[in-house]
C-alpha cells in the first residue's frame, strides 16, 4: 500500500456521509441483536440469511459479559465498514472503540465513542504513530480487550500479536477470530512459520519454537503473561475463534 493509495482512501472516508449511531435506542438489545442491526458477520444470521455469520456472539458474551458496564479501551484491528465497532460501543456504553483499517473508505458509522485510523497496522512505525495519537505511550498497557480480524494473512496475525500484545492491560483479552484460515488458503499461509493452532499448543506446554517475527524472549513473556487460553469452532468451516487472557 503506496502513501498515496492510503491517503486517497483517508480522503474519502473524510468526505463520505456516514450514520450516527450515538441517538440509536438501543438499551435493550442484545450483542447478536446489535451485531444483526448493524450488519456485523460476527453474529449467527448475516444479512438477512439464516446461519450465514459466524456465530461468535456467545463467545464473546461467555468472556466479556462481566465486563459490560466497566470502562473499556477497545482496539479492533481490521474494522471495515464498522459493523462490529458500532455494536460494542451500544453493548459497552462505558467504552471507548479504536479501529483500524488500511482501508476506512468502507466505514459507514460514526460516534463519539469511535476513533478510525486508516493506517496499515502491521507496520511499527505506524503502531507507534497510533499510538502516539491517541495519547498514549510506547510502553504503556492501554487497552483492555483487542481483536484481531484483519487481513488473516498469517504474518500479520504474528506481527500484531508481537507489537499490541505488550499494550494489552493485565486481566485483558486478546482475540483473534479466523486465525485458521492460513491453514486453508495458500495466499494466507505467506510465511514459513508455525500456524497459529501448532502455536497455541506450544504455549501451553511452555515449549519453545522456531519463529523469525516471535523471538524467544517474546516467547517466554507469553509464556509467562498468558493465563488463559480458549479456542472455539464457529458455523462455517472456516470460523475459528481465540481468546488470550493476559496475566
């Protein structure tokens, strides 16, 4: 992505006109209800088609329902349109949502609770540039929950992981959805390294492995900061859901 690809898709999420959701009623709701209103594909029903989303609604509620009315720093790499944003700020009333995505043109809301960055996310001098925008440090552990559901590809699953990870507030969560697709598609697994699932596992024994973007001292903070790990299987083939429960 060239500077001025990025800074004519920045244009346009400028001047696009774009909904409002901060005067929507929606007290009532619940996190599927909101991820169908706004047109999220995190929900069971996606468009208007009956079991065509992913079905991470209760999982996201077994983990995060304790945290509804706690104020939240919430980071969403790979936003989109921001359908998912829109509904966790109406679910989360105390929080505050950060999207980022190469690509803002699509995004179609927007609130007072949500900050967009068109920024590639994967590059650390742009991580360290967001970062700095919003006020906080480089060393700093900011945000309670961050999501990963970005381009998929599996060295970006990785170098998000290695940088935001260290952002991540103690009890904090770090969730990256469809972290299996590089086992299915060739254009995703564009790295010779070890697929996130091989990963999981050697984390869990504690067991080190060899990786060119996770070093070893990487490796043995994770080990170390990680208290909980949970994967899950959504309604398609290729819906795979990870939460890491930092220390």
């Amino acid at each position: 992505m060239n500077f001025f690809s990025l800074y004519k898709r920045n244009l346009l999420f400028f001047f696009k006109k774009k909904t409002n959701i901060d005067t929507d009623k929606t007290k009532n709701l619940s996190l599927e209800d909101l991820f169908i209103k706004y047109g999220s594909d995190k929900s069971s029903s996606f468009k208007n088609r009956k079991n065509s989303g992913h079905g991470y609604t209760k999982y996201y509620l077994k983990f995060l329902k304790k945290l509804k009315h706690k104020k939240l720093n919430i980071l969403e790499i790979g936003s989109y349109a921001g359908a998912s944003a829109a509904a966790f700020v109406k679910f989360f009333p105390n929080s505050t949502m950060y999207c980022l995505d190469i690509n803002i043109s699509n995004f179609k809301y927007t609130s007072k609770k949500i900050n967009v960055f068109g920024t590639d996310a994967i590059k650390e001098k742009n991580s360290r540039s967001f970062l700095k925008k919003i006020g906080t440090s480089d060393k700093s552990e900011f945000f309670d929950i961050i999501i990963d559901d970005g381009s998929h590809k599996l060295d970006d699953i990785l170098k998000a992981l290695k940088f935001y990870f260290n952002h991540l507030k103690s009890n904090g969560y770090y969730i990256i959805e469809d972290y299996k697709l590089p086992n299915f598609f060739k254009h995703l697994d564009n790295v010779k390294e070890p697929k996130i699932d091989k990963i999981i596992n050697l984390i869990k024994k504690k067991k080190f492995f060899k990786s060119k973007i996770l070093s070893k001292n990487f490796q043995s903070v994770i080990f170390n900061k990680i208290k909980l790990i949970n994967s899950y299987h959504g309604l398609s083939k290729y819906s795979d859901i990870l939460f890491l429960k930092k220390n």
